[in-house]
C-alpha cells in the first residue's frame, strides 16, 4: 500500500500540475521543463491540502484518497505530455548510446539508480536519524492523531513541511516505504533537472553534446546526494526546486523566454516550502533579477509576477508559524521575533551550535552569548580568510563539516562532496566559458558566503552546490573532449572514482541482502543495525495504545507507534527544570502532560548514577523514590525504561 500511495501521490502532482500550468497558459514549451515544473507545482499543492486536512483534524485515508484521485481526473489529459517526454527521453539515451565511452557512463548511471532504488525501500535504521526523530516520527503524529497540531517539544515541526505532508499520506496508508520512494523520486527527478539545464544552456563547443551526461555523472557521485536517496529526510526536494529555479532563471536572462520569471518564482516558492533554506535562494535570484531587468531594461511585470508568487505560495508555512509561535522563522531571529516554549538562553545555544561547524574552534556559550553579531562571525570557523581556502577544506576535509568531526571514515563515504568539485570549478575560472557560467557563479557567490558565515553542515549546502553540477559537467566534457594526456588523466579520474562512489552503496546492500532477498526477516536487520530498535518494539507491543513516552537521550521515536516529547533540556520549555526542586515536581509534570512511561539513553545522557546535571538528576531521585518503576530489561543495556508510579509506594514493579 506504501507503494501505491506513492505511485498515487506523483501521478496526482504531476498530472494535475501540469494541466494547471496549462490552463493558467505558462507552460513551458520542452517536454520535460512543463512536466517537471507541473509536478512541482502539484507536490506543493497536495501537501496544502493535507495541511488543511490536519489543521480541521480530518487526516483521514478517505479523504487523501479522493483529492488524489480529483487530482489525477483533472489532469488525465496531461498523459500525452508524459508520452512526448518518455519520447524525449529515449531519442536522448539513443543517441548518447550510440558513443561506446558514453554507453559505459549510462551503464553506471543505471546501476546506480538500482542500488539507491534498493537502498530506499529499505526499512529506515540508524542512518536515517532525522526520518526515524522528526520527518517519519511528525508524519506518523500527524496521522495516528487524525490532525496537524504544534509538536512542542520539536520546534522542526514549525519549519515548512511539504514533504512531511506526503509522508504522512504514506503513514495513513503503510507506514515509512511512500516516504522512502518519494525522497529518492525528488532525486531522480533533480538529475533530470540537471541534464536539461547542461543540454539547453551549455551543450557548446567541444563536448558539448556530452555535457548533460557528465553533468549527471557528477551529480549521481556525490556521495552526500547518494546517500540522501536512502533516508526519509526532505533535502532533495529542495534540490529539485533550486535546480528548477535555476533552469527557468537561466532561461529568462539568458533567452528572454516569456513567462519563464514567473515559472521561476514558482520553482522558488516550492523550494521555501520545503526548507527554510529556500529563502536564501529565493532571495538571491530575485534580487539579480531586479539587477538584470535595471542593467537590461526590461519590464518589470514578470519580476513582480514572480515576487508575487513566491510570496501566494511560499509563505502560507511562514505565516503558519507565526500564527502558532509568534515567529515566521522560529526558532531563528528570537532576538527579533521571540516565540513561544523558547527562551534567550535556548536560542543563544542553539546559535552556538550551529556555529560550531567547520575547520576551527569556537570559545565557550556563554562567552559566544556576550559578543557583537558580527563578532561571533568573524572568529574560529569563520574567520574571513577561510571564505577563500573554505572550497579546498571542505574536499580534503569533509569530516568538519559533519555531525561528528571523530567519524572520518563515515564522513568520506556519506557526508563528501567528492573531490571533483573544486578542480572542475576551479577550470572554468581560467577557460573561456558560456554565459550561464559566469551567472551561475555569480548566483553560486552570495548563497557560498550564506552558508559558510550561517552553518558550515555539508548537508545544508547541498542544495546550493547542486547549481554547480551543470558547470562540472560542462568542465568535465571540455576535458573528455580533448586528445592526449589530459584525456587520459580526466578518463582515469573519473573511471576511478564512479568505482569509489559505488562502495557505499554496495556496503549498505550486502548488509541488507538478507532482507532483500527473503532469506531474514526485517526485524532482524533492524535488531543488528538500528540500537533503539529493541526498546522501540517493546514499547509498541506490550505498552497500552495511550501510553505517551518521554525520552532523553533518544529523539528516535517512530518504531515507538506511540506518542513521545522529548524531555531533555534545550528542545523546548515544556519541561522548566529550574524551577523543580524535587523529583515530585518533575513526576507532576508527566502527569500534567500525560506522560506515562520514560525512555533513557544513557549513552547520551550519561549514568545516571554519576549525573550531575539536574534533569537527570531529577530522574535519578525519582527512580530511587520509586515515582519511576523500571520495567523490561534490553540487551543494549544503554536503554532504560521506566514507568511512572500512579499506586502507592508499596505497590510492586508488575
């Protein structure tokens, strides 16, 4: 059923999304730009309607069902757009096969669209970290409850969620497999993207014909876009919009094609309503276009149009949020805006945790809290020199860009960009190059300095580096198409590394070969690879179906099938551990929340025998009170579950 509600949710957005650009008269001519751009416009437009649903607490399947299914009605027409495009796209595979060195990168290009198409469908475990706490744990929230309402405890549940709307169709229907198949879609379809945008605006000169090929090539060996393909998180919808932004941006400045500014807007608008991070870009390219139409003079029509538009249809989740929070961007900007179950000294360490990433070190929170904004800009990971040397350490080493810089080998396999990047680039700053480079640099510029004086995580600059892709393929061709010994090189570079961007891939499949194949149960993988796993199906079995869990240490709840808050100290002020002075108080706050049972990670938290900080202090007296009962035992002697003691002192542990 996870498979079909997949199926059911693309056909609807592109169908119905590409019969509405029609009708509104803005479709683009080329097969492809009208139908990626109409499912587009359609994933946007169902994820509303599944928030107005949640919002009247009506998330029912029925009700998904039948708008999915007006949907596809309205657009049943737009299938012979689908077949020019499949059309399109064979005489394109035809023609690149013909080439026996280019038939050899389509063979790679298809393995490993097998393997991340295997790699999805794949039950999430311990490497898909934000599915498992916040994108498959909200949907599946949303859709146990029947509604979308604020998740307190979690201030990502405030951020734009287009994505989490699909995911929680697939949990009205199957659980984790649509959201799986969807995310690893949005990829398929960005490399798409990608090719169009090399093809149309770059296949000049030598190599030319071969630009989008490579342009692909890039992309699909980019280990941290590889690995995205197997998680349920959100990051390649934006992908998917900012590469649709760029094509039709590209198309408008360079082109002047009519309606393609608007058509940009909308690409944009689709990429804020999956991640906040779409600002960022709308922002950019909105302003160069004012900077296009002032030097060019052009009518200013299509930029309002286009302003327009990203505002109708990418600011309802921003407006949602101040609605809720009191911030259009909460938690950020809390000096500015303020929000509610956050504090000063919460937004204050969350700023010191984003800025903790990169080549360099910060000093302490509290010193970090005292100094100017700009100060706090200026020193350790980003003093002003290393904007410049940022490229190189960010491709030699990708480990301080990760979650956790002690993890190398984890961060070259997934976490990488690879080190194609910056050669290629760095090539085109010296050849004589097309237009649209130029101008994707100069976009590429200001989105480069966002990230690196914002939050130095390769993931976050994912979407941004993507607009890259085409001009690494462009560089890369230029190169191929070349005779002697720089032929040879680049040939040997790029065939050594498409073997090194396959090795993830097959490692996370050997591992998953016994689950694939039939030969184990998946419960099994899920044991051996995924340690909160144990506890989780402990609690979805033996608790009552009203349990509500409090973890700390642990915000992985989906496998719980139960509700949960996270309890630990800095999520939210759900939990005001100050003012508790005994582990009553911290026990009549469970109840106040209607909290049942408690879940302890002491691998994060620490042992509770040795805690020193207060909230876990406070556990450690409640158990000692008996207030907290613990229950089962778990071979990960990590987990502690406990449950709250509605009886007397007396009773006993049953």
């Amino acid at each position: 059923m996870g498979f079909v509600m997949a199926v059911l949710i693309a056909a609807a957005a592109l169908l119905f999304g590409t019969q509405l650009l029609h009708w509104l008269r803005v479709a683009p001519g080329a097969a492809w730009a009208h139908a990626l751009a109409g499912f587009g416009l359609g994933i946007v437009l169902i994820a509303y309607a599944i928030l107005l649903l949640g919002l009247f607490a009506a998330l029912k399947l029925i009700w998904v069902i039948a708008i999915l299914a007006i949907m596809i009605a309205c657009g049943v027409g737009q299938w012979r757009l689908v077949v020019r495009a499949a059309g399109a796209a064979r005489n394109y595979l035809r023609a690149t096969w013909r080439n026996p060195a280019q038939s050899v990168v389509l063979v790679f290009i298809a393995i490993w669209v097998l393997m991340t198409l295997g790699s999805a469908l794949v039950p999430p475990d311990s490497g898909d970290w934000d599915g498992l706490s916040q994108h498959l744990a909200q949907a599946w929230t949303y859709a146990h409850e029947g509604r979308v309402r604020p998740l307190w405890f979690d201030h990502h549940s405030q951020f734009p969620c287009t994505m989490q709307m699909l995911y929680t169709a697939g949990e009205l229907a199957d659980g984790y497999l649509t959201a799986r198949l969807l995310h690893w879609l949005m990829g398929m379809l960005s490399v798409v993207w990608a090719v169009l945008i090399a093809q149309r605006f770059l296949s000049q000169g030598r190599g030319g014909s071969s630009v989008g090929l490579w342009t692909a090539f890039i992309l699909v060996s980019t280990p941290i876009f590889t690995w995205l393909t197997g998680v349920a998180y959100v990051d390649l919808g934006s992908t998917f919009f900012a590469l649709g932004a760029l094509y039709f941006f590209l198309d408008w400045a360079l082109n002047r094609t009519p309606n393609a500014l608007a058509l940009t807007g909308l690409m944009l608008a689709g990429g804020m309503t999956v991640k906040m991070q779409g600002v960022a870009l709308a922002g950019v390219i909105i302003i160069a276009a004012a900077i296009l139409i002032i030097s060019q003079r052009r009518n200013w029509r299509d930029w309002g149009l286009a302003c327009a538009l990203v505002v109708i249809i990418g600011g309802p989740w921003y407006l949602k949020s101040h609605l809720i929070t009191g911030n259009p961007v909460y938690p950020f900007a809390y000096e500015v805006f303020g929000g509610k179950q956050w504090t000063q000294q919460q937004a204050d360490f969350y700023e010191h945790h984003q800025m903790a990433f990169g080549y360099g070190e910060l000093p302490d929170g509290k010193e970090l809290a005292q100094m100017s904004f700009w100060r706090k800009r200026l020193l350790g990971p980003r003093e002003p020199y290393k904007w410049l040397i940022g490229p190189v350490l960010l491709t030699i080493r990708p480990w301080d860009f990760a979650v956790d810089r002690n993890l190398r080998p984890q961060a070259l396999l997934l976490h990488w960009i690879g080190p194609l990047y910056l050669l290629l680039i760095l090539l085109l700053l010296v050849w004589k190059r097309p237009p649209a480079v130029g101008l994707v640099m100069w976009l590429f510029l200001p989105l480069w300095l966002w990230w690196f004086f914002s939050m130095q995580y390769t993931r976050y600059l994912l979407p941004s580096l993507v607009l890259l892709c085409p001009l690494a393929g462009y560089s890369l061709s230029q190169l191929l198409s070349r005779s002697g010994p720089v032929r040879a090189a680049a040939g040997t570079v790029t065939s050594l590394w498409a073997v090194c961007a396959l090795v993830p891939l097959v490692f996370n499949l050997i591992m998953a070969w016994p689950i694939i194949s039939g030969k184990a149960p998946w419960e099994q993988y899920l044991n051996a690879t995924l340690d909160v796993y144990e506890p989780s199906r402990y609690i979805a079995r033996y608790l009552p179906e009203d349990a509500v869990i409090a973890t700390y240490g642990e915000p992985r709840y989906y496998y719980f099938e139960r509700p949960a808050v996270w309890a630990d100290p800095g999520h939210s002020r759900l939990f005001v551990y100050e003012t508790m002075q005994t582990p009553e108080d911290l026990v009549n706050r469970y109840r106040e929340l209607g909290i049942t049972h408690v879940l302890v990670n002491r691998a994060h938290t620490g042992d509770l025998a040795k805690a020193t900080d207060w909230p876990m202090t406070l556990v450690r007296e409640a158990i000692e009170a008996r207030l907290l009962r613990q229950m089962g035992s778990f071979s990960r002697r990590q987990y502690l579950l406990l449950r709250i003691a509605y009886a007397t002192a007396g009773d006993d542990d049953s």
